[in-house]
C-alpha cells in the first residue's frame, strides 16, 4: 500500500474471507490487520477510499466486543486523515456515542476514543459545533467513570477545549461539572517506577484548570470549595484555596456574591486558626483575589457595590481585633486586612480610611516597646501597599490626611531605647520617602537628621548599618536635600577633633562617617559632593604619623570602592569619579614612594601592604565600566606614568626625584610596590582598550614583582591574536627561561610563568601547552617543585583581583575541563617515572586540578582516577605522607 502497487480497497477485498469470517477472533484479527495498516497509510488515502473505509468501520462497531478494540484503531486512523469528507467526523462520533460503551473497554482502547475526539475537534470544529449540545452530552457518556490518570488527562483537555472554543454546553453544564469535579480533590499517588511519568500535580493543574475555565460553573463549584475548605485534610484545603484564586481571575459579582459571606467565613476561620505558614499564604492569596474580582467588577447604576460591603465585612470582624490588650489575633487580622486592601486603590483607600486612625491611636496607647514595635510593623505593611499605586494622591489618599501623625510615630520609633523598634522605624522612613509628595520639606530635613544620628551615635550597629542603607536609598529621590544638608554634616563630624572622647571612641566615629559618605554616594550630584570629602581625609591622614594611619586609610579605600561600585552604572558620575580619584590615588602613592626614603614616617602608610591591597579594588572598580574612549583617554595618562615617569597629569606634582617602578635600585623599592595599582588599572580596561604598544616597548623585568607578573598576564589574556601578541610572548618567554635554568630570581620567574600560563589557558592559546609542559617539568625540581604543584591552584581557581570575566578577561567556559583532559595523563605519567622525592609533588599538582573541576565532570571521571589514586597512593608509605600534608 505504501508503494502503491496495492490500495486498501484491494487490501480489504483480499482480507473478505478473514472479515466475513463467523469466528469473531478471526474476524478481530482480519480487521487488526487492516488497521494497522492504516495507521501506517493513513496519509496516502483517496476520499473515496476513506469513505467506504469509514462506512465499513462504523458498521462494525455493532460486532463483537472482542472485535471492537482493532474497530477503534481503524478509526483512529481514519480520523488523522486530511481527505475525511465533510460529515463522516459527525457520523463517526455519532456511531461510538451510540454503540460503544466507552468505560466497559480497557485503558488502551478508551485512550484511543479520546484520540479520536481530539484529532476531530482540532480538524472538524464547526462540523462538530453542527451537532450542538449532543456533542457535549456524547462525550459525557464516554467519560463518566473514567478512572485511569493517562485517559483523565486527556479528557480534561478535551473539557477545556469544549468551553475554551465556546461548544455549546446546552442543559448539560451541571452535568459536565459533575463528570469532571467528582475527582476533586485529586487523590492519586503514582506507582513506584511508573513508567508513565504523570504525577499527582499533573493531575490537579489539569483538572483545575477544567473547574476555573467558564463562570458557567460556579454555581455548582464555589460550595464545592468552601466544603472543601472545611476538610481536616491540608492537601483539600490548598487545592481549594487555590483553585478559589484561579476562578476569581474570570468571575463576577454575580457569581461571587450568594457565596462570599461563607467565603469569608472559612477563609477568616483559616488564617486565624491554623498551624500551617501554606495554609494561610494560600488564604490570603484567595482573600486578595476576591477583593480584586470585586475591584474589577463594572456597576450598573442600581447595583449594590459588593466591594464596599466585603471589606465592610472583613473590616467588623478584624478591626477590633487590632485593641485587643493582649494582642492575640493582632497579626491574623492584620494579614487579613492587608491582603484584601492590596488588591485594588480603591479598596485600599476603603480599609485605610478606618485601620490607619485605630494603629496611630494603639500606638500611642501602648507604651512598651515590643507592644509599639508589633503595631508599627503593621502600619508599615499599610504604607509599603501605597507604593503599589504610586504618588499619594490629594482627593482619597487617607493617609496624606494622617502625614503629621504617621510622621511622628514614625520618628518616635528612630529615638527608641529598642533597637528592634528603631529597625522597624527605619524601614518605615525609606518607605514614607518614597511616596512622592508626602513628607514636607522639613519633614525631609528632620528625615537627615535622624539618619546622621542612627548612622553615627547609634551603640547598635544594626540600626546604624540600616540607617546609612536607608540613606542610600532615599539620597537619589532627594539629591538636593542629602547633598546640603547630610554631606556637609557629615564632613563636619570627620575633621572634628573632640577631646572628651576616648580615642577608640573617635576612631569608631571617623569609620562611621566614612562609610555613612559611601553610603549616601547614590546619585552623582551626591558623589561630586562625597568623592572630595573622602580624598581630602585621606590626604589629611597621609600627613599624620600616628600608628592608625593604616587602618584611617583601608578604610577611606574601602568606602571609595564602595563609591565607585554605586557609580559603575551611571556614564557620568563613572567618569567623573574615575578622573578624580584615580590620579589623587596615584599623585598620593607616587609622593609617598619617593619621600619614603629622605622622611621614614611621612606617607609611610600608604606604602603598606593593607593599603595599597586596599588602593587596588577602588581603582579596578573606577576603570571596569568605563566607556573604551573614555578608558583610552585615561591610559594615555596612566600607562606612560609608570613606564616614563610622565607625572604632569597628576595632581600636586612637584615631586623630589623620578619616578621609575621599573627600574633596579634598592631606593627604589618602595616605587616598585605601586606596580599593584598599574595592575588594577590595566587589568580592568575593556578588551578593545589598547595600551600594548607602549606595554611592548619594555617585557617583564628580569625578576618580576607578583603584581608586574599579574599585570604583564592580563596584558597577553586581552591582546586580540596576532604578530604583536606572539612577538610579545616570544619576548617574554625568551627572558623567562634563563631565570627559571638558574640564579637567584628563580621563583620571581616561576611566578610570571605562572601568571602568564593562567592568562594563555583561558583564551585556549596555542603556547599555552608549551608553557604548562614547562611547568611539568618543574615538578621534578627538587627546589621550585613544591611551588610549581602549588601553582596548578593558581591555574585553576578564580582569581579575585585579575583575570576574570567582571574586569573583562577573556575566560573560555570550558577552560577547566580542556586543562584537566590535556594535563591529567601527563601529570600520572610524570608520577609513574618521577623518584620518590618528588612524586608527591605530582600528586599535590593533580589534587590542585582536581579540587577545581566541577562536580559532574569529576564524577565522570571517577572510575578512571580511583584506580589511578589508589595505585599511587600505594606506591610508598612516604608519598601517602606527604601528600595528605
């Protein structure tokens, strides 16, 4: 029949004495084989074909039972086929309704009925449509009793489609219901191992999305849920609650309104009862859904609003609840009230109008703190509602009518003993400064004033802490009012000098003000005001020579990173920031290295480790985000400062000698150290910033520094491919390689290979294999082997300052398991031939590799390195020693 040297007519004349056959098993096995024929050719067949074919089968489904199953496959078939002329889709179904009684068939053959259903309703809508209401009682016969979780499935689409496509349901919608809400609840646990997949959630989505699909339904459906909502099982009571939530985004007042005083009833008895966190979500949910459906609701001219009378009812039964002395049924209440007033403007101004007043009432009412704390919480969760809605508006908005009172209440709660209380008040603040137009210009001001005082004089940290978060948060909606008022009082409280407090007293103070400036640094006008307050206390500090200096700079450094992290997405203030910080940094740090040697204790700080490790965040933070015009602007500057000493960019810069980091010379060790800052910068250019040509003019030094190697490598990881980069690298592997064979720089060497090797091993270059083979070799280096195992962590782990995808390295997704296919054979086989006094060597590089390689790719490798840990582990009782060291 494929071939098309026989047709199926021809196929159905050569089976006639298997058909025709008075045994019903050979007549079944006659028509089997016709149709799985036509499962296989059901594409191919001509009308004609198909009608003689659908003539044949109909007549059939009056023959025996044990024939009917291969009837239905047939038809399965049949109905797949594009050719079916107009009316046979109706005249088949017609056929199943009348003579097949669905549910007597086993799971297989009822699926197929199914099938059939739906291939016709996505090919022959209208037709079907043609048969009205039949149709719809037709397939409630097939589906009444249906029991088997893969049939239900199906069934429930088809239901969903019936009402989704508007099939008229005539007199049969409470008989719809109720062949598909009898297996409400849905309580079904899949066998074990089932290999069918369908679990109990599949279930309830399916049929919830049947009972949740027409108003038509809710006559019969809502007492369903509100019995089901008083079931002691907690499986119902979810499964109601929100199948309550999904109707409600398609009802009406009118469906809703016989049956909301026993929704409210059930839900109120919930949220106030129960035990379960589920429950109660899943009822205020519900609550909030009904207020919405109501919100939404068009009103003719006469009908009473069923809004106002629901929240008048939630209102009589909570209100109370919220003076109670003993505060039992406060936080029920209050969710409850909260839930119904977010749905709509309208019905959050209904429940403000009467909730706000009684809170500011209670709140004074109740001296305890704890008392105060529980009922401005609930206040809060009234204002952090407004937000939804926007700029408080003059004509409805309660709570603009309420601002002197809910102003006060909320200051009290700042100057609290409690600190929880104050922590409330805080929130409480930032929301209250983001209504737009609600708090006076001296509100604001007395706002500032609270902050600076939380932020600085505050023993808790907590509410300090919060305190300056809250001022981040409100300084970009008020830039005017933090920059005049905050910054000035601020810098005041920094260059104060008290001689009543204890020096740790004061150093606590001075960390407080630096990080409340970094806090409120959220808007640029704010930053041009905060950035010169904290340069100038960090040159005010580099003078000084008291031994707090270091700590007084870390954590100058520390607050301009945070700065300049808050600056990275605005263009303006990033580049405002970056060309105003960074040359102060390196005006201050060149100054300091050059003085260092004619003045031991002037600038010194600045020089140490802590702060320049603490200088190297700021200046990568200021350059990651810049613009690449802007960041070739800033290397033009930067880049010939350290290579040629060209400092008349910076500012104040009368220095006393030259300033050569490059070169050799024990005074000029302190300048060496500033390398780390070229690091942070170069490191942190975007890629397609160039400053290799003036980097190519000088290779690495002969004994590199840990930051010039760190430098040197995010120069070669950034450089696009090409004759530079190789002539670059040839340079640098040329120089490496007499340091690595002998004298007395050889770990300065190991460390720019390293560095280097990383930089190549994350772009998948060519050379890196050569490098990590050098590497390998060195394992066997009675002196740098120790190191060179160490270094395979280096390769592998995430670098913090350099070389990773925030300062725009290029780093391959896939560079850890390339370096373990690559390496791993090698670093055996050198295990295999090494001597005993470097195996462990090779065994402490594979661990480095292996602790860095993520989890499902370890697991596929690990029959393969058990049996190669284990055979070298077993090599000698020393190497187990030394490597478990």
């Amino acid at each position: 029949v494929k071939d098309g040297s026989w047709t199926v007519l021809q196929l159905v004349e050569a089976l006639g004495s298997c058909l025709e056959n008075t045994d019903p098993r050979t007549r079944g096995r006659g028509i089997q084989l016709l149709s799985q024929v036509l499962l296989q050719c059901y594409s191919v067949l001509q009308e004609k074909e198909v009608l003689h074919l659908v003539l044949f089968y109909e007549n059939r489904l009056q023959d025996h039972h044990l024939v009917i199953p291969s009837v239905l496959q047939g038809l399965r078939a049949l109905s797949m086929c594009e050719v079916l002329s107009p009316g046979l889709a109706v005249s088949v179904l017609k056929a199943i309704f009348q003579e097949v009684h669905v549910q007597s068939l086993l799971q297989l053959d009822r699926h197929t009925v199914y099938s059939i259903i739906t291939n016709f309703m996505g090919t022959r809508e209208e037709e079907l449509k043609g048969l009205g209401a039949d149709f719809t009682f037709g397939f409630i016969q097939v589906m009444d009793g249906e029991k088997d979780p893969r049939n239900l499935l199906v069934a429930f689409q088809i239901v969903r489609d019936l009402i989704a496509k508007n099939y008229s349901l005539g007199p049969f919608v409470e008989e719809l219901f109720e062949v598909t809400s009898c297996y409400f609840p849905i309580d079904f646990t899949p066998p074990p191992n089932d290999p069918h997949g369908i679990q109990r959630e599949d279930l309830i989505l399916s049929l919830r999305a049947v009972l949740a699909s027409t108003p038509q339904f809710a006559e019969f459906l809502l007492p369903l849920l509100i019995e089901k909502m008083d079931s002691d099982l907690q499986s119902a009571k979810l499964d109601s609650l929100q199948t309550l939530t999904a109707c409600c985004a398609i009802y009406g007042q009118k469906e809703l309104q016989e049956f909301l005083p026993s929704l409210w009833s059930s839900l109120r008895r919930e949220v106030f009862q129960t035990a379960s966190e589920k429950v109660e979500a899943e009822c205020l949910a519900a609550l909030h859904a009904l207020s919405a459906c109501l919100s939404c609701s068009v009103l003719s001219s006469d009908a009473e609003d069923l809004l106002d009378s629901f929240l008048s009812s939630i209102l009589q039964d909570c209100r109370h609840h919220l003076c109670e002395p003993d505060m039992k049924l406060v936080w029920p209440s209050a969710k409850l009230l909260q839930a119904a007033a977010g749905a709509s403007l309208r019905a959050y101004h209904h429940v403000t109008r009467s909730v706000l007043p009684l809170l500011l009432e209670q709140y004074t009412k109740h001296p305890q703190s704890s008392q105060r704390r529980t009922i401005l919480e609930m206040l809060l969760g009234f204002l952090e509602l407004q937000q939804k809605w926007g700029d408080v508006e003059e004509d409805e908005s309660a709570l603009l009518s309420l601002r002197a009172p809910v102003c006060s209440v909320v200051f009290s709660a700042l100057t609290d003993s409690s600190v929880q209380l104050q922590l409330v008040g805080i929130r409480a603040l930032t929301v209250l400064g983001s209504l737009q137009g609600f708090l006076s210009p001296s509100d604001l001001e007395l706002v500032v004033d609270h902050l600076i005082h939380l932020a600085l004089r505050e023993e808790d940290s907590q509410s300090s802490e919060a305190a300056m978060e809250a001022a981040g948060s409100l300084a970009p909606i008020y830039p005017k009012v933090f920059s005049g008022r905050m910054v000035p009082k601020l810098e005041e409280e920094l260059q104060s000098e008290r001689e009543e407090e204890s020096s740790q007293d004061h150093c606590s103070l001075r960390q407080r003000c630096l990080q409340a400036l970094a806090a409120v640094s959220t808007h640029t006008s704010i930053v041009r005001e905060t950035v010169p307050v904290l340069l100038q206390h960090l040159r005010k500090v580099q003078k000084g020579s008291e031994a707090r200096n270091t700590q007084d700079m870390v954590s100058v450094c520390q607050s301009l990173h945070r700065v300049a992290l808050q600056c990275q997405q605005d263009t303006e203030g990033c580049w405002y920031y970056h060309q105003t910080v960074v040359p102060c940094l390196l005006a201050m740090a060149v100054q300091a290295a050059m003085q260092g040697s004619t003045h031991p204790l002037l600038g010194k700080a600045l020089l140490e480790e802590e702060v320049l490790a603490a200088m190297v965040p700021v200046i990568s933070a200021a350059t990651t985000h810049l613009s690449p015009e802007l960041a070739a602007q800033s290397v033009s500057h930067v880049v010939p400062l350290f290579l040629d000493g060209e400092v008349s960019f910076l500012p104040q810069n009368s220095f006393p000698c030259s300033f050569k980091p490059f070169e050799d010379g024990e005074c000029l060790e302190a300048q060496r150290r500033l390398v780390a800052l070229l690091m942070a910068f170069v490191c942190s250019l975007p890629r397609n910033v160039s400053w290799w040509e003036a980097g190519s003019r000088r290779g690495p030094d002969q004994a590199p520094s840990c930051p010039a190697a760190k430098c040197f490598a995010g120069l070669v990881n950034k450089h696009p491919a090409g004759q530079q980069l190789d002539e670059i690298l040839r340079l640098a592997v040329n120089r490496m390689e007499p340091g690595l064979a002998e004298g007395p720089h050889r770990t300065q060497a190991l460390m720019l290979l390293l560095w280097v090797t990383k930089a190549l091993v994350l772009r998948y270059h060519p050379l890196s294999s050569r490098l990590t083979d050098k590497l390998l070799g060195l394992l066997a280096d009675t002196e740098l082997g120790p190191a060179a195992a160490d270094g395979f962590s280096l390769l592998m782990a995430e670098s913090p300052d350099v070389l990773h995808k925030g300062c725009h390295a290029d780093v391959r997704i896939m560079f850890r398991q390339r370096f373990f296919t690559d390496n791993v054979p090698k670093l055996v086989q050198g295990f295999h031939g090494a001597g005993p006094h470097v195996k462990a060597n090779y065994l402490k590089g594979l661990s480095h590799v292996l602790n860095h390689l993520p989890k499902p790719v370890l697991v596929t490798e690990l029959p393969t390195l058990l049996s190669l840990l284990l055979e070298a582990l077993s090599c000698s009782d020393r190497v187990v020693q030394l490597s478990t060291l």
